[in-house]
C-alpha cells in the first residue's frame, strides 16, 4: 500500500532542513499557516478545552508546535509515522512543553487504504488487463464503490469533544489519494498502457469522485466530532497541484500545468459540517525545475472553522 511509503516519504519532506529550505524558497506558505493556527487558538471560548489535536502532524514541519503547546495544556499528535512525530517534538526546546505533547500513532482515515486493498486483493488484475481496459476498470471502479470508508473514523485513544483545537495539517489528499494510487498501482503492475486510458471510463472517474467525498466528508465529520463545545478547527488542505518547467515561471499560467485535488464541491462540504470564520489561498513552491524534472507546487486552502450550532443541539 502506499500508506506504507509515508515514513519514508516524510524523512525526506519534512523536519528541520525542509523547514529551512521552505523559508528560503516559500516564507508565505509557512507564515500563511502559521496565521491560520495562530487564529485558531485565539478563537477558543473562554471554557473550551485547552487540549490541542493535530491530524497529521508528522514533524510539524508547517504548524508551529511550540506555539500551540505555549496555548495548551497538552498537544495530541496523530499520525502514522511515529518517527516523524518523534522529531517534531524533539525540536521543542523547553522541557516543559516536550512534555505536553502526546502521541497517537494511527491512521486517521479509520483504515480506508486496508478496506480497499482487501477488495483489490480478490481480483486477478491481470486477467481483467488482458480482458481489455472496460473489464480493468469496472472492477476498479466496483471496488472503490464498495470500499467501507467509516464516517467518521472511530480511534479510541481520540474522545469525541476532548479537544479545543483540531487541525487538519496537510493531510486530507493523502486521505484519498494514497488508496487511488494503489488502484493505478494495479494498472501499472498488469499492463501500463491502461494508464493512458482511465480518463475515458466513466464508472471509473465517478467512482473514484465519489470516493474522494466520501473520504473528505468523514475528515470533516471527525474533525468536527472532536471538538469539544466552543472549540476551532483549522483545516490546511491542497486545492490544486501545478508543475511548471521554467525557473521563475510558477506564477505564469503558460508555463505551467495545474491538476485539481479535490472536487469543484469541496467548499460546499465544508459549509455542510462547518461554518467558515475564516478562509484564505495561497501558492505553496515544493520543487524548483531542474534539468531532469519540473518544479511542483500546491494551491492551499486555510479555514477556521466551528461547529454549526444545530450540531450541539
């Protein structure tokens, strides 16, 4: 599963260094979220919890953790890479808020990527590639369509209402994105031509849009779920991805590419659980172009948010 690849992926993408070069290379990007949670702890009412959570922490390389534990009376890491949470705490200088940070190691989409890869694992993929890229894809898409996604997710060492502060800390694609790549995985390991054709199976692209909200509404509905009354959630999320070729050029639409992450819906899932105190974009630069490869980027998406009232009702 690519799940599996998260430790690994996050040694090279987040921590100290990665901070640093953020700083040279995106400084918005890290003020923007740092802002953003800032915000967000300001916004707490008064006799709302002062324990703080955050949803894919890794090694906070984007949310400032000394800020957050300063503000609370503990700070709850989730995340599947114990390491990476490891790290993050480590670079808190004072003992005293090392040790206000907790850790759960879990994966909070409730094991989304296990549900899928179980039904993947019952159909002989190869068989389907020779049968023709229909047959490949229908059984693609008969899988996404019966994968359990729970909503939300139930983790038992995360209580529903414990929390003053929940943030979502750029991790809700992944939520998504890393079990679709285990699907293509399938293709490219049966017949990798079949990539070429995704796009004209229709099942297939609705299948794999409603998974998509399917995953981003039990995010959201576990977000909100932990909150406890009076309580802010802050949602960091990638909007768009977009490779461009030239230096310089990351702002140029001619020179550059842009791929959609979440569905044309995405604000109005937001407004069905949350109502939006505050929302912002910005561009987050995470490769320059060399000569082998394009530069990347994100367009992010900030929130704060707190529950619609008719939830505590």
């Amino acid at each position: 599963m690519r799940i599996d690849t998260l430790s690994s992926y996050n040694s090279q993408m987040q921590g100290k260094e990665r901070r640093e070069w953020f700083r040279q290379h995106a400084p918005q990007h890290l003020k923007n979220c740092a802002t953003f949670v800032s915000r967000g702890l300001t916004q707490r009412s008064v006799g709302t919890s002062r324990s703080s959570l955050i949803l894919g922490a890794g090694a906070c390389t984007e949310v400032p953790l000394s800020d957050v534990a300063r503000s609370s009376e503990e700070v709850v890491l989730a995340d599947l890479d114990l390491n990476s949470m490891q790290r993050g705490r480590d670079e808190l200088l004072a003992a005293s808020l090392r040790k206000r940070i907790r850790f759960v190691q879990c994966d909070i989409s409730g094991g989304v990527s296990s549900n899928l890869t179980r039904l993947l694992r019952r159909e002989d993929w190869s068989a389907l590639a020779a049968a023709g890229g229909q047959a490949f894809f229908d059984a693609a898409a008969r899988c996404l369509e019966q994968c359990p996604v729970p909503d939300p997710p139930t983790i038992h060492t995360l209580r529903s209402g414990d929390f003053g502060l929940v943030v979502s800390s750029l991790v809700l694609s992944q939520l998504f994105s890393y079990p679709l790549l285990d699907v293509l995985d399938r293709a490219q390991q049966a017949s990798p031509d079949l990539l070429l054709e995704q796009e004209r199976h229709r099942r297939y692209q609705d299948a794999a849009q409603n998974f998509r909200i399917k995953v981003i509404n039990a995010h959201l509905h576990y977000m909100r779920s932990l909150l406890d009354l009076g309580g802010i959630a802050v949602l960091l999320t990638d909007i768009r991805g977009f490779a461009f070729d030239v230096h310089g050029t990351d702002h140029d639409a001619t020179h550059r590419r842009t791929l959609p992450l979440v569905p044309r819906t995405f604000p109005d899932l937001i407004k069905a659980t949350f109502e939006v105190v505050e929302e912002g974009q910005w561009e987050w630069l995470t490769d320059l172009p060399d000569n082998e490869r394009p530069g990347r980027g994100y367009e992010i998406g900030g929130y704060i948010l707190k529950s619609l009232d008719h939830f505590f009702s």
